[in-house]
C-alpha cells in the first residue's frame, strides 16, 4: 500500500510531556500538509512543508509546536508540553505538486492529553 | 464571515433520493475545488475535484461550481445509506497568501433506508 503513513494511531500523553506524530507521504509525493480537527469541527490547517523546507505554517500556534521533514525519512510534527487543548486528531496529507492541487490524506494521529 | 462556508446539517434525506450539499467562498482568485467524504472517525477522502464553472458529474457524484457566485455544490444521486457521512468542501484561497487548502466545517448528511 503506497498511501499516506501515519504513526502512531492513537497516542496518549500526560500534561507537559512532548508528542511525535510521524507521516511518510505517497510514493512520489514531495509536499506534505498537517491538518488538525477537533470534535465536530472542520480541518484546520497548521503547517504546508516540501523536503528540508517550511513553505507555510500560518497556521500553526506559535510556541510548543514544530514541524519538519527532512531529507530522509518521515515528516514529524512535534508538540511540546503538551496541555488537554491539544487533545485532537491530527491528520497529514500530501500532493505531488502543491498548492491548488488534490490531498490524500492518512488515517490520522487521535492525540490524548491527560 | 467563515472562509469556507457549509451549513452543518444534519441533512437527512430517504434511501433513493438526491442530496444537495452546498458550499461558499470567501476568496474571489480560488480556483481550484474540492468534495471529501469523511466517516465518523476516519480520514478523510476525496471524492470530486472542480476547476471550471459548470458541472461535473461522476457516477452518482456531480459537483457545481459558478465562481461569480463564490458557490460550490455537491448532487449525490440515488443516495445510500453508505453515503451518511461528513462531507467536506475545501477551497484552494491564493487571495489569502495561504499555500494549501482551507476546509469548511462539513455537513452531515444521514442517507434513511
């Protein structure tokens, strides 16, 4: 299966700890997207990255949060001290070309603040 | 006023009939569209793209886009009860000077056997 990879499905972290969240894109695919989506809301977008580059993180708060995708491996986005608001699913997409172009999205980090 | 715009619903429509789901923007240069499907607590999926003004029909599935009217829209025909789920329009917004797509907040459409 070359779809997007997401781990780990379920992650559950206490108060003040940091949170991972690994994606690999599709095969193919350069650019990807990590999205947010708290209970009955919409996608919010947080940040937009091609390999070793940031191109857009207008929406991503500006402390305790961090993203990067390096030359090899996969693309992280990194939470620190953790608090029960960012308790959500997160969810990573990526596209083969960019901006105005169709997502595939994996099947999403659910984060559990305790 | 939201920049991606979709009315919550619940939309409940009988087994058989056609659903409407609709959608506006808020920026004037977008120009690319998109209709994703997300069940209760998967990922989303895409389900239908649209560049140009008109229609766009793909099996049971046409989208509608008129961009005078910043409105997009949504026809399942023959709907199923397979088809309860969220659907999600999402907007490419260069006017913006954001780089990836905004989201509206879905309709839930519940398809009654």
């Amino acid at each position: 299966n070359a779809g997007v990879m997401q781990n780990p499905r379920h992650l559950v972290r206490r108060r003040g700890q940091e949170a991972r969240l690994r994606c690999s894109p599709m095969k193919g695919h350069s650019h990807v997207y990590w999205y947010r989506q708290l209970p009955e809301e919409g996608l919010k977008f947080m940040v937009y990255l091609q390999k070793e580059n940031i191109i857009d993180e207008s929406g991503m708060p500006k402390e305790r949060f961090s993203a990067e995708f390096p030359k090899e491996g996969p693309s992280i986005l990194r939470i620190q001290q953790v608090v029960r608001g960012d308790s959500a699913a997160y969810f990573c997409a990526s596209s083969p070309s960019g901006v105005g172009e169709k997502l595939f999205f994996g099947s999403g980090t659910q984060l559990s603040v305790l | 006023q939201k920049e991606v715009e979709q009315n919550s619903g619940p939309l409940s429509v009988p087994e058989g009939a056609i659903a409407s789901l609709n959608c506006t923007y808020s920026d004037r240069v977008s120009q690319s569209f998109f209709w994703y499907r997300q069940y209760s607590g998967k990922s989303p999926e895409l389900i239908m793209s649209i560049y140009s003004n008109g229609d766009k029909e793909d099996g049971r599935f046409t989208a509608q886009l008129n961009k005078a009217s910043q409105y997009v829209s949504l026809l399942i025909r023959d709907s199923q009860p397979s088809d309860s789920a969220t659907y999600l329009c999402a907007v490419n917004m260069p006017g913006t000077g954001r780089r990836a797509l905004t989201f509206g907040s879905g309709t839930r459409l519940q398809v009654q056997p």
